[in-house]
C-alpha cells in the first residue's frame, strides 16, 4: 500500500481532514470559503454600484475615502479570525479539542472588545481621520455620513468575520458560507430600498450594510451555542487568556498585516490622486471614483484566491500537526494551481472588457470613463501573480511559521507598492500611480517563489522521512 493510499484508510475516531483525499475536502472547504470572502467583497462593490447609480461620483468617491476605515476592521477581523482557525485546527490535529473549544471562546470576546474599540476611536477622530485618509470638502459630507455609520457596525462586523472562520475549522464550511451569504442577500436588498426608495443616499448604503452584517453574526453565533461539532460556546472559557491570546495573533497577524498594509497604501494612493489628479484633466474627485472601482475588483479577484488559501488552511494546519506531510505538499500544490487558474480569468475579463465593469458603477463623465478603462488595464496587468502569493502566505500561516507569513504579507504592499507610489508619480504624474501597481505585483511573485521554493524541498525531506518511518507497516 502506498503513502497516498494509506492516509485514505480511516481509522476509528480519526478527523475527515485526515483520511478524506485532498482534492476533495479542498473543494468542499475553499467553495464555501470563496463565496463568504466574495460576499465580504460584494458588500463593498454593492454599495458602490447603487451610490453611484444613485448618488454619482462624489458618493463613490466618498466610499473610497471611507475604504481604508472598512481595511482596518477586515484587519483586525481576520487577524483574529485566521489565527483562530490555523490554531483550533493545529490543536485538532494534535488531538486537543479542548483547547480548540477555549481558543473559540476567547476569540468571541476579543472580537467584540475589538470592534467597540474600533468604533469608538473612529468616532472620535472621524473627521481628522478622513481628511487624512485624502477627502476633499466637496467629498467629506458624504464621506461623514456613510463612515459613521460604518464604525457603529464595527463590532457586528469583526465577530461575523471571525467566527466564520472558526466555523470552517470547526468542520462546517457550508455553515461558515450561509451565515455570510444571509447577509449579503440582505444588504443588496436593502441598498436600493434605503437609497432610491427612502432617499437615504450613503447614509442608506452603510445603514445596509451594518444591518446585514449583524444579523450574519447572530446566525454564526447560535451555530456555536446549539450545533459545534468540536468547538461551543461555554461562559466558563470566555476569561480571556494573554498566552492565548498572543499565540493566535501571532499566527493571524501575517492576515492582519496584509489588511493593515493595505489601509496604509489606500491612504496613500487617495492622497496621490487627489494631488496628481487635480495636476490633470481628470480631477482628484473624479481619478479617486475611478480607482476607487478599480481598487474592489481587484479586492473581488484577491478575495477567490484568499478563499482558497482560507479553505486549505485547516487541511494544512491539521495534517502538519498530525506530521502528514504527503498531505500538506499535495494540498498546497492543489491549492497554488486553482488559485492562479482563478484569478488569471478574471485578468482576462478585465483586459479585454473594462468598459462593460465600469458601466455598472454609473456612467459619469467622459474623464471618469477614459481614466477607469486606462486604470482598470494598467494598474491590474500584473494581478495573474497574486494567486500563488496569496496561497504561498496563507501555506507559512496554516503550518505554524507567522515570521515568514508576515513578511510576505507586508511585500507587495508596503514594501514595494507604497514606494512606487510615492516615487513613481514624481517622474511620470498620475500615470505613475497606474505603473505602480503591475511593477509590485510581477516582483512580489518572483521574491514569493524564493520562500516557498526552499520550503517545498525541506518538505520533501519530512515526505521521505514520514515514508521511512512507515516502512516497517507496509
């Protein structure tokens, strides 16, 4: 019997993630992962589409403006979140369910401490925070109203984002997708209520989204109360423990990190386009809408390969904990594959049909028409890359190594897009902000490959040793 054929064998008592073959408990976890990282997405790209439909450029600008507030709360969500899960999974994987179910517990309440701190610093500095985040007076209006609301959701949003996680590692992917799913149906049929119906305009918008967002939090937590698997809610673990809780944020925080970077270069790209833009034709107003759509479809297409890389986690963290590593190598491989092969269709749809994908956001003028198809075609040429980066972090993350998933998380973006940002625009204007973006993505993948490629041969040698420790059974 061979190594493969081996770990198919089940033994009594034993986790599917296990035995099952890779390919499909792959699909089983990263479909449902996907959908509850697209609908995360779509929240966003759904506000957008009716502001601007109903509101025009200064609303969708003004989402813009208020996009790294939302970074900032996915920052902190899916640090907690992914850590949790890598950790409740390794622990699982090693057979201590009991420290899965405490780890479930104490993420509960750190989350909800998270989120009311979050809204109340965002509360407090909203306006100086927006100013610094690039809003001009023709936007802050409507930038005020639509990120106020958005802060007063932020615990809502926070624990929707990390129990979804923790209900993936507890087995359930299918539930983790429907609890996210109800909520997303719920915004998009709220935004054109509140919008075109009540006239609430961003105000509206936000008041959907912190709705649905609390109601998907409410259906993951009875999931914990009445139906966990392996992991429950018990009052008695809630006590939040430091040692704890510095393991999981460490092994979330190269998620976190990638969130976070993110914010920083959104602040910094609103602040370019609003200089360069007014530099040009186009206007800062007008080049800020522009990539601020460009800027969600990109976060669509990242968000198939962050689901992928999600849905593979538990399959690495507990198989690297259970020293399967047959079953690590094989599920990375898969996992790298599908990844790219998604994103590098939704490369091509956005190379050859920009047009079509900005006409759902409102027509605007015909600087913001030109401006979006240049944007949409040059600032995304080189986002085929970041499939295999996406999953190549999320591998160091799930198999216990946050030192080198933090460093890869900080690569693209800080590393080498806010520079380009800054530096590019200098020689070539606004033109250098669209140059930045397949410069990072086509070098992070080379600097990628350097990681993972060493890595790949050290588990060849774990592969070979596991072989050999099997021998004697075969």
């Amino acid at each position: 019997m061979t190594s493969e054929q081996m770990e198919q064998v089940r033994r009594p008592g034993e986790n599917p993630l296990g035995y099952e073959p890779v390919s499909k408990l792959l699909l089983a976890f990263s479909v449902p992962s996907v959908v509850s990282m697209l609908v995360n997405s779509v929240y966003n790209i759904v506000d957008q589409i009716f502001i601007g439909q109903g509101v025009g450029v200064l609303g969708n600008a003004a989402t813009t403006i208020a996009f790294p507030v939302v970074t900032i709360m996915l920052a902190i969500s899916t640090m907690i979140g992914s850590g949790g899960c890598a950790y409740a999974s390794i622990k699982m994987g090693e057979g201590d369910e009991k420290a899965a179910g405490r780890t479930l517990n104490n993420l509960f309440v750190l989350s909800i401490l998270a989120g009311i701190v979050m809204m109340a610093l965002g509360l407090i500095f909203l306006e100086p925070m927006l100013r610094a985040f690039g809003a001009k007076d023709t936007v802050m209006p409507y930038a005020k109203d639509y990120t106020s609301i958005i802060l007063i959701g932020a615990p809502f949003s926070v624990l929707s984002v990390t129990l979804s996680n923790m209900v993936r590692a507890d087995g359930s992917p299918k539930m983790s997708m429907y609890g996210i799913i109800i909520g997303a149906v719920l915004n998009t049929i709220l935004d054109p209520i509140y919008i075109f119906i009540f006239h609430w305009g961003v105000r509206g918008a936000a008041i959907a989204t912190i709705t649905s967002q609390l109601i998907s939090a409410v259906v993951l937590a009875l999931y914990f109360w009445k139906k966990g698997i392996h992991m429950r809610f018990d009052r008695r673990l809630m006590g939040l423990r430091r040692d704890l809780c510095s393991r999981i944020c460490a092994l979330g925080i190269s998620s976190g990190i990638t969130q976070g970077v993110a914010c920083i270069m959104q602040i910094v790209m609103n602040n370019s386009l609003k200089y360069y833009g007014d530099l040009n034709p186009v206007g800062g107003e007008t080049a800020q809408a522009a990539m601020g759509i460009v800027m969600k479809i990109a976060m669509i297409l990242g968000s198939i390969c962050v689901g992928i890389g999600m849905g593979a986690q538990a399959i690495l963290g507990f198989n690297r904990g259970a020293r399967k590593f047959h079953r690590v190598r094989k599920t990375y491989l898969i996992a790298v594959i599908t990844a790219t092969i998604a994103i590098t269709a939704g490369w091509a749809v956005c190379q050859t049909a920009p047009e079509l994908i900005l006409s759902l956001f409102g027509t605007g003028d015909q600087n913001f028409a030109d401006f979006g198809v240049r944007c949409m075609r040059t600032y995304m040429f080189g986002i085929f890359c970041a499939g295999f980066q996406i999953v190549s972090t999320s591998y160091f993350r799930a198999t216990g190594q946050p030192l080198k998933a933090s460093l890869l998380s900080m690569l693209r973006q800080l590393l080498l897009l806010i520079p380009l940002l800054l530096i590019l625009p200098t020689f070539f204007g606004l033109d250098g902000i669209l140059y930045a973006g397949p410069i990072a993505d086509i070098s992070s993948g080379v600097i990628v490959a350097l990681f993972i490629v060493p890595e790949m041969l050290k588990l060849g040698r774990l592969m070979a040793s596991e072989d050999a420790e099997r021998l004697p059974d075969r």
